[in-house]
C-alpha cells in the first residue's frame, strides 16, 4: 500500500543525510589530520636514526683509524655506512680530523 511522507518526515530525512554527510566528512578530516601528525613523527625519527647512524659509523672510524673520516662517501666505502639520500637531505662537515664532524638530516 501506498503511503504518502509527511513534510516533517522529508524535512527530518534530508536533515539526517545531512547530518550524516557532515559527520562523514568531519571523521575523514580528522584522519587526514592524524595521518599527517604520524607522517611527520616518522619522518622525525627516521632523520635522527639516520643521523645517529652516520655519527656512529664516525666514531667506529676514529676508534679504528685515530681520526674522523672527512667525507660521509668514505664511511660508505670503507665501513659500510648505508643512507637514503633520495628522502633525506644530509650535510656532513668535518671541521678537522680530530673533531667531532657535524651531521644534519633534513627530510625532503
């Protein structure tokens, strides 16, 4: 049997798709703006275990050698070091060889 919707059913159904869209869209944003926030913890992280890594090999090398290596290609040959430099930007300068060189990764 055919039963015709009142105004007030319409009006309340097209209020709750509505609603529904709202808070669709509402959930979708929040995750956004949670993945970003993990992204970016990640990507934080990942330059400093880089970081560390480099430093690391670097004291191996003086420990072994007496002297801090002057380029980051010479750890990478010589003692195994391994970086991504597709999705880090790193700088390596060595001031001296009995100094401590200065290690910064930036994420691109």
């Amino acid at each position: 049997m055919y039963h015709e919707r009142s105004y007030e059913d319409r009006l309340l159904r097209k209020v709750g798709i509505i609603f529904a869209a709202m808070l669709l869209f509402a959930l979708i944003m929040f995750g956004l703006f949670f993945y970003s926030l993990v992204q970016d913890s990640l990507e934080e992280r990942a330059a400093e275990s880089i970081r560390a890594s480099i430093l690391n090999t670097a004291m191996q090398c003086c420990a072994v050698e007496g002297s801090y290596p002057m380029t980051l290609s010479y750890m990478e040959e010589n003692y195994g070091l391994r970086v991504n430099d597709e999705d880090f930007l790193i700088t390596y300068e060595a001031f001296a060889s009995n100094v401590l060189p200065t290690v910064t990764v930036v994420p691109r």
